[in-house]
C-alpha cells in the first residue's frame, strides 16, 4: 500500500528472506564468511543459535547461494523427527532406495558407500539441520553418528545446526556430551545495536529504490531497537507498520509515536540476555559429496503404517526425485497382486487435476515457503491414490494437495503434498493437526525451493 508513496520497487521489510536484501552489517557479512570457511574446510559439526527472528534463516539461505559448486546441500526442517525416522530421512534426501523395513544398520551402510562414492568424485556434501533446538536428545545423537563416517584423512559429511538458545542448554546435559564434543565451530547471533538498526533499515529501503531523506533517523531507529530487542523479524514488523502509518499520514517521515503503536498492535515478548557473536573456527579438511532430493515419510510399525495394497486404500512411505508432470497418457497400467489393470484419464480425473495444479502452484510458489509431505505412492497404485483425493480428510483442503510425479531407482512414484505455508511455525502448527491416519505415514515439512529442483532435474516445467 505504501510502496508507490516512499518510491519503492518492491516490500522492503517481507519477513520470509529475501537473498537480495542481506545485510552484511553487524557481523552478519563476518559470520556468513566464517561460515562459508567452515563448511568449506572444516571437520566436525558447526552450530549456529541466536533468537527467534535473529537471522538464522538468512545465513542459512545465503550459505546455499554463496557455497561452492562442488557442494550440495541437504536439509532436515522437521524437527519432531525420532531416531527410528532420521537416517532414512537423510538417506532419502541423498536419492538413495531405502526403504521401511530396512535397518537403521542397513540405511548407514548404504549412506557412507554413497557418500565414500561422491568423495571418490571429488565432491563434498553438508547437511542443514533447522530448529535443532527441538530436536529429541536421541535423534540429535542418530545425527553425531553420522559424523563418524570418514576415510582415513576425511570426515564424510559436514553438518550445521541451526538452532535457538535452548539449543545449547540441550547440549549441555551429560547425555549428549558427545555430540557437543563434536562441535568444532560455534556461532552465536547478537541482535542489532541501535547503530546497525539504523544502517539496516536505511540499507533495506534504499535497495528497494528509496531515494529521498533518510525515512528513520537515530532516535526513530531507537525506538525499534527498544521495542524489537534488535532481532530482525521484529525490526522488519515494526518498520512495515510503521511506514503504513506515516503513508495513511500522507508523511515520508517515521515518528516515534508510529513505531509505538506498531508495537502495541504487534505485542512482542521481552527475550532473555542477549550474546555477542563469537567465532570459534578449527581448520580442518573435508572432501564429501551427495545430492539433492529425496523424502521419507517415516518409518512405522507394520500394524500402524498407511500402506497401498490392492485391497484396501493406504500409503507407503518411500522416496522421490522430481519428474515432468505433463507426462500423462490416456491410459496408465496398474499391477495389483500379478494383475495388470488399465486405468482410464478418466478414472484418474482428480489426480489428474492436483498434478495440473501442482505445476500451477510451484510455478508461483515463493522458494522460502514450505508444504507438508503427506506419503508417496507407486504410480502403478495410481488407482489407490484416486481414491485417496475422493475420500480427503475433512480437516484437508482438497484444492490445496498437491502432486507431481517423481522418479526414484528407475522406479516412478507420486509424491503427495499439503497445502503452502509462509513460514515453518504454521507448517508444523499443521502437521501436528493432521489426521492420525495420515500422522501414521510420519508426514514431514519439505521447503519449496527444493521441490521445484527435484521437479526440474527430471524434466518437469518450472518457470
């Protein structure tokens, strides 16, 4: 509403990251270079923690812009994963064809001959672990124990934590002590001084195509400090109503009493004490390597899991690429028990219609977002899945599941999708709110920018 009033090309203060406006004020451009140094030659874990709102999930954004191309990237975002469900998770993001009944045994052995395969190549690979703060003590410890695969000189993967201050209280309980002995780089975010709140907010308008006086001054970039404790969610929140109110006073200048009633209508909590950012970097060598893609829906007793059979309607968790979704023939071949049935466009209208949708949907949806994985399914169950879109969950939104077809070990599978969420809270708000017959299948958040890469490797249209 106030963009053509301030002269500005875009929003300035979205609260989803945006890469193009990365402030590299307040240490924020020193800590994405140790980062990059870290990752790049590091052995061990590296943790990151600061404040909701600090700026965790920009370092984390830019780290996979700014990394070298012979590095991959892999994230972890659920952080309510258990023990029984990380490794296949993981082993599923690297495109490897595990699957439920396999071992945690078996899914680490088919890791590391993957992972010693890559560094054969000559390539490194580093896993991105969000909210790790929330993260079951023994899932954090299934995770140290992938830092135990190496060759003679190398560790095989390197792995970041991002995580809020609780997170190193976890890490200080004796239970865990190993992993917190494996951490060789540690990161904390400070929030802002007033002096940098300034030069942020001036920096976020001018790269938007601000070009009159300064909008905030010092004591108006005061007055955000005081009521957003310098994390940069909140400055973003205060400074967008901010500037909303001074447009509905036809001003171009921020007044204190703006900033005020922005943060009475926002009602922020005071946070605890806050830290300086420290750098604590060891030297070490890391050759790895692995590739994006993958999902596992998770690993369940056999009474308890969804799974497609030919008699009954199910799910069953398994893996996917991204594959074309504009392959669809007029009739696709279903084997059910040794059985080849044909089953007509017709009769898969609505899956039809939700992979046609789908396309519609990641060719707009923004990268930062994120969508529940519900379960995957053969394409030669394409029958089971129909029947799935006719009888959706009350609680579910039909037009808001999405599918596209995937391609994992020479094997074609649907991966079904839930709805588009701006942020990771809400996606987990949901995900905690699913019906139990889908919780069953252990469904898991996936960010959007990593769809539309595994749709694009395989062939799929995405603008």
């Amino acid at each position: 509403m106030y963009q053509e009033h301030f002269g500005l090309e875009r929003p300035p203060f979205k609260i989803t990251p945006d890469t193009s406006l990365f402030f590299e004020g307040s240490q924020r451009g020193a800590a994405l270079e140790a980062l990059l140094y870290a990752i790049s030659s590091g052995e061990g874990i590296i943790k990151v923690v600061g404040e909701v709102g600090s700026g965790k999930t920009m370092l984390c954004r830019m780290l996979e812009i700014r990394l070298s191309s012979n590095i991959d990237v892999i994230y972890i975002a659920n952080p309510s994963l258990s023990p029984d469900n990380i490794l296949h998770v993981i082993a599923h993001e690297l495109h490897l064809g595990v699957n439920n009944e396999m071992s945690k045994v078996d899914v680490m052995q088919q890791i590391q001959a993957y992972l010693l395969k890559k560094h054969a190549s000559n390539r490194q690979v580093v896993l991105f672990v969000e909210e790790a703060q929330s993260m079951p003590i023994e899932t954090l410890e299934e995770i140290r124990l992938l830092s135990n695969l190496e060759t003679d000189q190398n560790k095989l993967l390197q792995m970041v934590l991002f995580g809020q201050p609780e997170l190193d209280e976890k890490l200080s309980q004796p239970n865990i002590r190993q992993l917190k002995e494996r951490i060789t780089h540690s990161f904390n975010l400070s929030p802002f001084a007033p002096e940098d709140t300034l030069d942020y907010l001036n920096f976020r308008l001018r790269s938007v195509g601000y070009k009159g006086p300064n909008v905030f001054n010092k004591k108006t970039a005061g007055v955000v400090k005081k009521y957003s404790d310098g994390l940069t969610r909140r400055i973003n929140i205060l400074a967008d109503k901010s500037l909303l109110a001074a447009f509905s006073e036809g001003s171009h200048t921020v007044t204190p009493t703006h900033i005020i009633t922005a943060a009475k209508d926002s009602e922020f909590k005071k946070v605890g004490n806050n830290k300086n950012i420290i750098y604590v970097v060891v030297v070490a060598v890391l050759v790895v390597g692995a590739l994006f893609g993958g999902i596992y829906i998770g690993k369940q007793d056999s009474a308890n899991q969804i799974a497609i059979s030919s008699d009954s309607l199910q799910v069953k968790s398994v893996v996917t690429t991204g594959v074309k979704q504009e392959q669809a023939v007029s009739k696709t071949v279903v084997v059910n028990n040794g059985a080849r049935n044909e089953v007509s466009q017709e009769s898969m209208a609505l899956t039809l219609d939700r992979i046609k949708g789908t396309q519609q949907w990641l060719n707009l949806a923004d990268d930062n977002h994120y969508s529940i994985q519900l379960f995957m399914a053969r394409t030669s169950d394409a029958d089971k899945v129909e029947a799935f879109l006719q009888g959706v969950p009350a609680a579910l939104d039909f037009t808001k599941i999405y599918i596209y077809e995937t391609v994992i070990s020479g094997r074609a599978w649907y991966s079904v999708l839930y709805n588009d969420f701006a942020t990771q809270n809400l996606a987990i708000q949901t995900l905690d709110t699913l019906p139990a017959s889908l919780k069953a299948s252990a469904p898991y958040l996936r960010r959007t920018s990593v769809l539309k890469k595994d749709v694009s490797k395989n062939g799929g249209y995405i603008n």
